[in-house]
C-alpha cells in the first residue's frame, strides 16, 4: 500500500503499523518457527496498537506456482474448537512463503463485491496490505523480494 501525496495522521500511522506488523512476521519466521508463530506475532502485534488482521486472506507458499501450500495467516484463534481452519506447518530449511499482513483500521471482517474481485472492509474502514516472499534459512528469513 502507497500513500499518493500527504495522507491525514491516522491513515500514514495505519500504513506504518501494517509495514511493521510485516516485518514482525518475518523476525519471527526463525526456525524451528511453524506457521502458527508467524501468525500470533502479527496478529499480537497489530491488536496491541488498536487495529484488526483481516482473516479471509492469507500468505502462502511460493514455488513453481504463485499461490502454493502451506497457507500462512495473520491471526491465530485463541480458542482450539476454532483451530482446525487452520493448520500449523512447521517451516523448514529452502522453504518459499510471502507473507502478506492486511490490517483493518476498523472490525477484521471483509466482503468480495459483486464484480467478485474487489474486497472492501465490511464497516468501511481503511485497510492496508503490505507482503514481501521470504526463504527460510538455518538463520534469519532472506527477504526475496526488496527492491
């Protein structure tokens, strides 16, 4: 997400939340890290400074497709009888993932309009998206994608 020209305080703090709560994704994406601790960071992180992870959309794998397993969230249920949506993979060493942090100044819930391609914000909030694909090494992520 870019800011054409100057942007009103609340929304430039919006885009500096979701471009960090990318960069906690990746910081905790260090073996023996699974899925699951990606998507508690981010979604802790974001929570804490008063906004909301969307949940239908995820990060995933990257390899000979675009959009590959494992699916990697932003947000983890707290409560086990919600957790089997989500499956935990553990990472390992020459895996692929983008991660891709879309945080909601509002509710986390989203709806596809009828053009069945664009997604807004259910309440009308602002959402931004920020993702970069990362490898994972025996030491810290490498960032695939900086320019």
């Amino acid at each position: 997400t870019y800011a054409i020209d100057e942007v009103p305080p609340a929304v430039q703090r919006l885009l500096e939340v979701s471009e960090e709560a990318l960069w906690v994704g990746i910081r905790s994406a260090v073996l023996p890290a699974e899925t699951r601790d990606i998507a508690q960071a981010i979604q802790r992180f974001v929570e804490r400074k008063g906004y909301s992870v969307v949940r239908e959309y995820t990060g995933h794998g990257v390899g000979r497709a675009m959009h590959e397993e494992p699916q990697v969230p932003n947000w983890w249920p707290r409560k086990r009888k919600q957790q089997g949506q989500w499956e935990s993979v553990p990472l390992g060493p020459g895996m692929t993932i983008a991660l891709e942090p879309m945080v909601n100044s509002g509710l986390a819930e989203t709806e596809e309009l009828e053009d069945q391609w664009t997604v807004v914000t259910r309440d009308g909030s602002l959402c931004t998206h920020f993702e970069h694909s990362i490898a994972i090494t025996e030491g810290e992520p490498l960032v695939l994608t900086l320019p």
